[in-house]
C-alpha cells in the first residue's frame, strides 16, 4: 500500500465523516488509480457509489473493475445488476440477477438476488416469473414494502386484480410514509373495478410522485369522465387528456383523443368534441359509439344544411357498423333529418330509438314536432299532441321549453287559448329570445284576454319579441296593435297598426282595426283613405261600409247611413252592425220608426246572447224598455235583461253605467249612489281609457258633494279618446264655469 493512495483514503475517510460523499467518492477513485488491483479499496469506492452517492454510472465503473480482479465476485455482480436496473437496462440486469444466483452462497444474497430477478422480470413483461420471485421473497420477508408493491403492479397487468389489490393495500399499510408507487398501482386497479371515486384518490397521490405519467392521468381522467359526482365538473377529465396529450405529443395514441372528445361532449364543448372526435374515428374504423358522439357533435354546431348533411354520414356510419345502439345513433338521425325537413324520416328514426329507451323525453319532443310539421299533408296533430304530452310527462317546465311550445301552439290551432298560453308562458321561461316563441305566446294571451291585465301581460311579451328584431317583427307589432286596440288605447294601436299596414298593406284585417282605430280618436280623414283602400279591395267588406255608417251618423246623415249599415250587415250578419240600424231607426227625423228599432233591437239581443261577446244590444234594449221606444214601458222587461247581463259577467261600459244608473236612481234596484260609484271607480280601475265612466263618476260624485281632482282629469285625458263623447264640450264648458254638471242618460 502506497503512501499516495493512503493519503487519498484518509482524507476520503474525512470527507465521509463531514456527509460530503461525492467528494469522498472522488478521492477513493484516486487511491483506486494508484492501487487498482486494491480490493478493499474498491469495496469502499462501491459503497460509496451506491448507498451515498447513489450513482449507478459509477457503481457499473467500480463493480467492472472488480470483476475484472474476481469474475465471480458476488457483490460486484449483484451489484451491477442493480445499477443495471436503475438505468432501465432491464434485460443486462436480469442476466447480471441471473449469474449472481449461481454463485451466491448465503441466504441473504441468494433472497436479494431472487427479488432483483422478480423486479427486472417485471420490467422485462415476463410477470409470471416475476410473481414467481417476488411471492418467494415477501413471504421470507413480510415487511419489504417494495416487494408487495411490485406484486401488486405484476398481478394488475396479469388482470388477476383482487390479488393485486391485496398486494397494493400491503405496501401501503406497512409503509411509514404515503407511497405513490404503490397508491398508482391501487389508483389503476380501482379504474378496471370501476370504483372510480377511490382510482382518482389513488391516482391523485401517484402522480405526486411522477408528475410524467402518461397512464396515471389518462386512467385518472377515464375515472373523472365515469363518475357520477363528477360528472357536472368534466374539465377535470379535459384537463387530465390534454396532458396526456401534451406529454406524448406526435405519438399520442387516438384513445386520449377519444376520451377527450366525450368529455367535450358532455362539458357540452361541441365543437372541440367534433376536433377531437374525427382524430378518434380515424383510428377506430369500427367505434359506431365514436361515429354517432361526432354525429351529435356535428348536429349541435351546424349552422346550414351542408353541415346537417355532414352529421347525417357519421350517424349513417354508426348504424353500418353497429345498429343496437338505437336511441344514439338512430335518434341522433333522426334529430339531423327534422332539421333537413325530412319530417317523415326523423318520425321513422326517432321511433325506432324510443323503443330503445321508452322514457327519452327529448325524443318524444322531436318526433312531436316531426308530426307537427307533417300535419298539414297528413293530419297528425293528434300524434304531435300525443308526443308532447308524453315529453312533457317525464320533464315539465321550462327545462322542456319546445315541448311546451309545440303543445301550445296545437291548443292555439284548436282555439284552447288559456291552455296554450300557460305551455306558452312556460315555453319562453325557458327560452327568453325564442322570436317565435314570444310572438306566439303574446296572441294567445291576447286571444284568452279576459281583462286589462291579460292585455298588458300580451303587450310586455310582444315588447320583448319585437325587441329582437328578427323574422317574427311583423306578427308581433300587429299583435300589439290589436292588443292596445282592446285596450282602448287607440293612440298606440293606430301607431302599431299604421306600422304593420306600411309593412304588409295587403293584410285587410290590419286595415280594418287601423280604420277603427282612426275613427276612435276623431282622425276622420285617415280613417276614410283606410277605408277607401278597404273597399278598393272589396266593395262589399263589412267593416268598411259600417264605419262610413258611423262616420255618416257623426254627419247626422241617417239615410246614408241606414244605407251603409245594410250593407255591411247583408255580408257578415252582426249584432252590433244590427243594434247600429236600430238606432238609426230612431233618429231619422220625420221617418223615426221606433217600432222597427225595438224589433232590430230585439235580434241584436239574442244574437249578442248567444255569441256571449258584446253587451251594446242588451243596453239599448234596456233603454227602450225603461223609456218605452218601440214598446211599452216596462221596468220588470227592463230588470229581466239587467239581470241575464249580469249572469253573463262580462265587463262592458255602457252596461256598467246601465247598472249604476238603475242604483243612482232607484230604478229596478233600491237607491244607492254610494254604490253606483263603487260600480264605475272599480270598472275604471281595470279600464281607465272608459271617458263615459268618468263621466258618470263624476255626475255622482258632484251629487255626494265632492268631486275629485283626478276624475276631472281622467276626463280630460281620456274624453277626447271616445266618439261616445258627443257630449263632451257641455261637461268641458260647465267645469269652467265651475256650475253643476249635466246630467246625461249614460247611453245616449
């Protein structure tokens, strides 16, 4: 032993002492320099290089020169072998375990040497030697946390998973400290037993450890897509296939796509869904469950028929390759082909996917608007009802919006308008920007209009259609028209329905309500070039020739007139048209013919009682009876009529006024002005456009001795609104003269 290399050693001796084993290891390389055929030295280099250092690099130098000294060296091999191993060079390692075996002695080299054959067999895929080995050792040694674990890895890729689960649970209960390795190996046990809540905790804690591993965040995001609690929360899948996708980059395998694209799917990201989907199906020829995910995919982004066409292949291909698939694949079909219009093929389709799953309500929904759209040429209202019905059975409310829709609107078709607007009023709770939606449920409340409130809830939801500006503008606008119309707010509804007429001057039923509207607020001159327009396009249409009846009456011009009325009634037979003539029957001068008045009055009647709409007939046959026109007298005929009207309850100015008329003075019912303007204030209250109600307000509240500031304002405000306000002037010329209002017969 030289004095060099013994100073080397001593000095590596000290560097030991101070924990700095690198420079330790340096040093005894030197001795080994001077002296290299120095055993001891070269023991020591050894136990450095492996246990301290923890280089395998070094470790193979020192164990190759000292085979070189002693081939059969038992320590220089086993230790190769291990270095081998932590450098990967799995098949050197097990030959170097292999040759150790022969020459090992003890039984500790021999235990050690037969768990580095059972390690390396299991990286080399030869996991029936491995497990042959490895049980061998842990049943010597009961504590080797290591071992259990690789036993645990061994059994999972022999798919003898229970046992590798057994194996897993051992390492993990005897290891002092979390062990990612072992907790990975139980994390992709649980994913194959599909107890996928207990894979992601185990997964979780082996990817703390390798924060690489491919398998660990695909079989991690596997379990994220298939378990329930998470499934509201698939980005986190998302996330675990975009790594593996980013950690694997060109040689990523299409399974992550695959993944991936039906987490999108679900996380409702359909467009990244069909992006990964397509890189799926290319190397899954045979997947009909990835052809019809990317059919659906395509279906909810397609913007044009091109892209519904595009869709329709992938379904077409699914069914090719697997048709048991029925609600997916046939339902996805049949779905594409109601937007292609193809109604009779998506009924075919769809019902072949419902008898695959029997509570699809959104099946039932399509295959409801499929009849929906083929009843015109088929008659299948009743089948688009039954469907509807059926969807809405299983999911009510606003979740089911065009279920809802398709329902009210074949209740609309079916005159059921207070059933359509409540599956209308849900439809668009639903979907608050559906145009054709709002403009729907705004005509089935004003169709099912009762009082003022449903009228104004009809204007707000046309408020809302129209706002959107799209294809149902026109619709809308005229329904407001009309709406307001019925109001009583004649200033809006001749401003909508001017409106609509600019836009479609062809429609005659726009025409007549803005003619009547004109009419209302006294613009005579519109009113008759609408009207002039009416009947360049039929000479013979009833509105138009009542109306120049009413502007005739305006002119005191009864002839012409009585003229008018005729016509208009000769071509649509109406009540108020009658009640119209009667009157005049009263106020032709000379020719006064109160006989014939009454008896038009008295068909009026029973026409007006049997349509159950309009109440003016019923007043003025009250009049004539209370004032003897026509006939005679008779307060008991007069009370008879009052009554029936009252039974009908339908809120009508002129009768309500009737009504307080008969408590203001004592006729029919006992004297009580207190409730004749009870009568009026709750009539207005609902209708505040009624000039002849605040009118007679105001008549009896001048008579108990007050009259209120808002009555005669609500005069002047809604006064000039009514042609009945003939009289309006006299009440206009009394209040500035501060003097007792006049009082007038409330139908006169």
């Amino acid at each position: 032993m030289s004095l060099e290399s013994t100073l080397f050693e001593a000095r590596a001796k000290d560097k030991f002492q101070k924990k700095e084993f690198t420079e330790a290891l340096e040093l005894m390389t030197q001795a080994i320099l001077v002296e290299p055929e120095n055993m001891d030295y070269l023991e020591n280099a050894l136990i450095l290089a492996r246990e301290y250092v923890k280089s395998p690099e070094q470790t193979l130098n020192i164990t190759g020169q000292m085979l070189i000294l002693e081939p059969k060296n038992t320590q220089a091999l086993l230790n190769s072998a291990w270095a081998l191993n932590d450098l990967e060079r799995n098949q050197e390692a097990y030959d170097f375990f292999k040759a150790t075996l022969e020459v090992a002695t003890n039984r500790d080299e021999i235990l050690e040497t037969r768990s580095g054959i059972g390690i390396s067999s299991y990286f080399l895929g030869k996991y029936e030697e491995a497990k042959y080995q490895l049980e061998a050792i842990v049943e010597a040694y009961d504590n080797w946390t290591e071992g259990y674990a690789y036993l645990g890895w061994t059994h999972y890729y022999l798919d003898t998973l229970e046992k590798a689960k057994s194996y897993f649970d051992k390492a993990i209960e005897i290891s002092e400290e979390v062990y990612p390795f072992a907790h990975g190996g139980r994390g992709l046990v649980y994913c194959e037993l599909k107890e996928y809540d207990l894979a992601i905790e185990d997964l979780s804690i082996g990817l703390l450890e390798n924060t690489t591993w491919v398998e660990g965040y695909g079989k991690r995001g596997w379990s994220l897509f298939e378990i329930p609690y998470y499934q509201n929360k698939m980005e986190l899948a998302i996330a675990d296939f975009s790594k593996v996708i980013e950690l694997m980059g060109e040689d990523v395998h299409s399974y992550a796509h695959v993944v991936r694209g039906l987490a999108y799917y679900e996380q409702e990201e359909y467009a990244s869904a069909a992006s990964d989907l397509q890189i799926g199906v290319l190397e899954n020829f045979g997947w009909a469950r990835g052809y019809a995910t990317l059919g659906w995919s395509l279906y909810r982004i397609a913007q044009n028929q091109d892209d519904y066409l595009e869709a329709k292949k992938q379904f077409d291909k699914a069914i090719a390759i697997d048709d048991s698939d029925n609600t997916f694949s046939y339902g996805g079909r049949g779905f594409v082909n109601y937007e292609l219009e193809k109604y009779e093929e998506a009924v075919a389709d769809i019902s072949i996917a419902l008898e695959g799953d029997k509570e699809w309500s959104l099946g039932y929904e399509k295959r409801g608007w499929s009849f929906y759209e083929i009843s015109e040429y088929g008659g299948k209202n009743e089948e688009a009802m039954a469907d509807f019905n059926k969807s809405i059975e299983l999911i009510s409310g606003p979740e089911n919006s065009y279920a809802h829709m398709g329902r009210g609107l074949i209740q609309y078709e079916n005159a059921d308008y207070k059933q359509a607007a409540a599956d209308l009023l849900i439809a668009i709770e639903g979907n608050p920007t559906w145009g054709r939606g709002l403009m729907m449920c705004g005509w089935t409340l004003y169709r099912d209009g009762k009082k003022p409130a449903d009228y104004l809830q009809a204007i707000e939801i046309f408020n809302k259609a129209m706002e959107l500006e799209d294809e149902y503008y026109f619709q809308s606008q005229f329904g407001r028209g009309l709406t307001y119309y019925y109001l009583e707010d004649y200033r809006n509804a001749a401003a909508d329905l001017a409106a609509a007429h600019s836009a479609k001057p062809e429609v005659g039923v726009i025409r007549m309500y803005l003619a009547f509207s004109y009419a209302v607020l006294k613009e005579y001159e519109n009113a008759e070039d609408i009207i002039v327009k009416m009947l360049e396009a039929d000479r013979n249409d009833c509105d138009a020739n009542r109306l120049l009846g009413d502007f005739a009456i305006l002119r005191k011009d009864a002839e012409k007139a009585k003229i008018y009325y005729e016509k208009s009634y000769a071509v649509c037979k109406n009540s108020c048209v009658l009640k119209s003539l009667a009157k005049v029957e009263q106020h032709q001068g000379e020719d006064v013919n109160n006989q014939k008045a009454f008896e038009l009055l008295s068909k009026a009647y029973e026409m007006q009682k049997e349509e159950n709409l309009c109440f003016c007939a019923t007043v003025e046959l009250i009049h004539a009876h209370l004032q003897g026109i026509g006939t005679h007298v008779s307060e008991q005929a007069a009370e008879k009529l009052i009554h029936e009207g009252l039974k009908r309850k339908n809120d009508h100015e002129k009768f309500n006024c009737m009504v307080a008329y008969c408590y203001h003075t004592g006729i029919i019912f006992d004297k009580d002005p207190k409730k004749a303007l009870d009568i009026l204030k709750k009539d207005v209250a609902q209708y505040p456009n009624r000039m002849l109600e605040w009118y007679y307000i105001a008549v009896l509240e001048q008579e108990l001795g007050y009259l209120e500031a808002t009555t005669t304002k609500n005069m002047v405000i809604h006064g000039i609104n009514q042609i009945e306000a003939a009289f309006f002037e006299a009440v206009q010329e009394a209040l500035a003269k501060n003097e007792p209002l006049p009082f007038l017969y409330p139908v006169k």
